[in-house]
C-alpha cells in the first residue's frame, strides 16, 4: 500500500525556478505552459503501479512469482532467494520384505530424521553418514517413488 502524504492540489508536472545567482533570461516575456495529463481528483484512486517498478534494498536476489497471470507479493517484501548446496546426497535405495528400506549416501543426516518413502513414513530410523535404515509403517503405495529424508 503506499500513502500520499501532505500534498492536496494539482500535482505539476516540474516546476522551473529562478534566482539571483542564476536568473531567467529571454525577450521580454517569459512563458511557461504546462500541461496536467489527469487532473488531481477527490478520490484516491491511481492507476497501479507496476511490481516491477518497486523495489527494496536487498542483499539478494529477489523472486518475482506469477500465477495465473497474476503477480504475487510476498509479505513484509521478503523474496529472497538464497541457493544452499545440499549438506548429503542419496545414492541408492532398495526396499526388502515390502517394508524395510536401505538408504545409501554421502554426508547424510543422523540427528531429528524423518523418512517417507510413497507417503508411508518409516518408525524407527537408524542412520549413520553414510546409510539409514527403517521400516516403513505401512506397506508404500503402487508406483514409481522417490525416498524424502527431512532432517
């Protein structure tokens, strides 16, 4: 939302000043015309202004989403946008008995980790950097999945 403040007549277009040191000169007559394209009005109704027109001092990139056409705004203008490498990497993993899944990788989490694999979530997780083992609550949906490690 942006506020006009303290302003409440016709909004000129420039203004041309004179002075002393630097005075006006022509023939004897100066004229100046000046056209207002929209008059001032009672309302406070202005044309939008576009997103690309704003901006704020960020020390990153900022995201400009659109859906449906649409533009988006993010709350208190925070868009950045920070790319952080991956801490681990999966490898592999294999699925036994329809429920017990073997993770293989590198640098992966062992503390506060949670394991879906097909939306079913795995109970009880052992892990080390380098594998994480579980047993899944439920047997996985039918399909082709890919396993989701949050930490």
């Amino acid at each position: 939302m942006m506020v006009f403040q303290d302003y409440h007549g016709d909004v000129p277009e420039c203004s041309i000043k004179t002075s002393l040191e630097n005075p006006l000169q022509g023939n004897d007559v100066i004229e100046l015309n000046a056209v207002t394209y929209r008059e001032y009005g009672k309302n406070l109704m202005f044309e939008p202004l576009p997103l690309e027109f704003m901006y704020t001092d960020a020390s990153q990139p900022q995201v400009i989403i659109s859906v449906n056409g649409i533009d988006g705004v993010c709350p208190d203008f925070n868009c950045d946008f920070l790319y952080i490498e991956p801490a681990g990497q999966i490898t592999s993993q294999s699925l036994t008995n329809g429920v017990d899944l073997t993770i293989v990788g590198t640098n992966l989490p062992t503390e506060n980790v949670r394991v879906y694999l097909a939306n079913s979530e795995c109970g009880t997780i052992t892990a080390t950097e380098t594998e994480i083992t579980c047993s899944l609550a439920v047997l996985p949906a039918a399909g082709s999945w890919d396993v989701r490690v949050i930490d």
